[in-house]
C-alpha cells in the first residue's frame, strides 16, 4: 500500500499538469531541446553553532532553435545567487537570498521569436524545506520546499523593470539505493520531484508560470559533494494570454557542496558525516 507523502506526490503532479491542459483546451506548445547545469557550494559560520550558513549557486542553461539542432548551441540562461541560511535541526532549513542576476535568452519556437530580445532580471528569494522519512529502514526521504521569489524583470521593449512576485512549491522524493543515510559517503541514490510556480501581484495577467519535473540519480563522494545528472520537462506560459506554452526537455547536471569544511578525498581520514545541509 502507498504511503501518504507518495500518494501526495503522485496527486501533486496529475493536478498540476491537469491544470494546465483544462485551462488551455487550445493551447499552442513549442517543443525545445534544453540542457541545465547547477553548481552550489554550502558551508556553516565560523561562529555559527551549526546553525548559521551561508552558500552560493551558480546555474547556466543552453538550449536549440525551433526544437533542431545541439540542445549546448545557443545560451539560455545563466544566474548568480548568494545565500544566507539557517538550520533549525538536520532536517529544516531556512535560507534567505538577498540578491541574484539573471540573465535569459528567450526560447525560439516560432520565426517571429527571432525578435524576441534578451533580458535580465534580479530576485530576492526566500525558501524553507523540511525532510520527513518512510519506508523500510527510511530509506524513503521526502522533501517539500516553499519559495518565495521577488522578481525585478528588465522589459528592454520600454526600458523599465516589471516587478511581481512568484511563489514555487516543490515535492521530492529520493531513494537511498545503497546507504543507510543520505548523508553517507558513496551513497547512491535516485529521485523524482514535481514542482509548480505561480506568479502573483497587480502585473500578472496569468498566475500559472510552469511546472518542472525532474527524474534523476546521484552519487555522493569526498564525504560531502553530491553530483546528480537528471532528465528535465519544464513547460512554462509565455505572454499573458495563457494560450502559449515553452516545453523544455533535455537533461541537467548538478555539482553540489553541501558543506565545504567537511570534503575529504582521503579516505583513511575519519571526518563526522555531513548533517547541516540538503
């Protein structure tokens, strides 16, 4: 029998995917060959007690042309964000991002977005995740995370930023293949996740934004850096009408730190396991 944070998950994906289709009966989609990658470093204060953090992510995005062509040919996206964190116990943390710059390449799905300019955008963002475990020997860890993004997108058609807000939920859940816990060393593991963003404020005509979904496997190494190659289905409204949808498909690779202080290629070196960090 499936247990609750499954039977969510799963109720999570068909209703967010179901919205969107009964809303747009006449929807018009175009398909894009995309590739992600993610690279984040995490560490704790120096007088943090094991609570306070700080990190930084780096993301960069390519992506082809009327869905032909090297998904890696033409740049999409690529952003810088600091972090300030603070842990409330190994399973929830608050993080706060005062500022990050993004910078985008709009996708080209039809000849007239050729015209389409390019833009950059800063977002103050703030998030808080929780774990919770299931399964024999919990080897079943679900992850729910709440983001709360004020954006200040650059409109180069009037030269003047647009400001609203978006507020992203996401669920994951992974399975620890060989380990007992996730912050083991060599652990493999896969995971599945569905997120939803929706945008807010008096400058949304249309509060559905898109919906991401991601099926991967990762590896942890040198005790407390994890990398994660993960296939991608992103499809997100474009305009304000509703009736247009950009679906991303391709895959993602991601480089994650979870904390500095604690990497270790020397595997005779006994360092405690990684507990402050997702």
């Amino acid at each position: 029998m499936l247990n609750k944070p499954l039977l969510a998950f799963l109720a999570f994906i068909s209703i967010s995917f179901i919205q969107v289709i009964a809303q747009n009966p006449s929807k018009t989609v175009y398909n894009h060959g995309v590739f992600w990658s993610k690279i984040e470093i995490n560490d704790i204060l120096p007088q943090g007690g094991n609570k306070w953090g700080y990190g930084f992510d780096f993301v960069y995005r390519t992506k082809n042309e009327f869905n032909s062509g090297s998904i890696f040919s033409i740049p999409l996206r690529e952003s810088y964000r600091p972090w300030l964190h603070y842990q409330f116990n190994e399973n929830a943390r608050l993080s706060f991002s005062p500022i990050g710059y993004m910078f985008t390449n709009e996708y080209v799905g039809k000849p007239s977005d050729l015209n389409r300019m390019s833009y950059h955008e800063w977002r103050s963002t703030v998030q808080f995740f929780h774990h919770l475990y299931s399964g024999k020997n919990n080897r079943f860890m679900h992850t729910y995370r709440y983001r709360y993004e004020l954006r200040w997108q650059y409109n180069p058609l009037v030269d003047d930023y647009r400001y609203f807000n978006r507020f992203r939920i996401r669920y994951r859940v992974r399975y620890l293949i060989n380990k007992p816990s996730f912050y083991d060393n060599h652990l493999w593991y896969a995971s599945v996740s569905n997120e939803i963003g929706i945008n807010l404020g008096k400058n949304v005509n249309y509060m559905f934004n898109q919906n991401r979904f991601y099926a991967g496997i990762g590896f942890r190494f040198a005790n407390a850096a994890r990398i994660e190659a993960r296939y991608i289905n992103r499809i997100r409204g474009r305009g304000a009408t509703g009736f247009e949808y950009d679906q991303g498909q391709g895959f993602m690779l991601g480089l994650y730190i979870d904390k500095l202080s604690k990497i270790n290629f020397d595997a005779s070196k006994k360092i405690p396991p990684v507990r402050f960090y997702d």
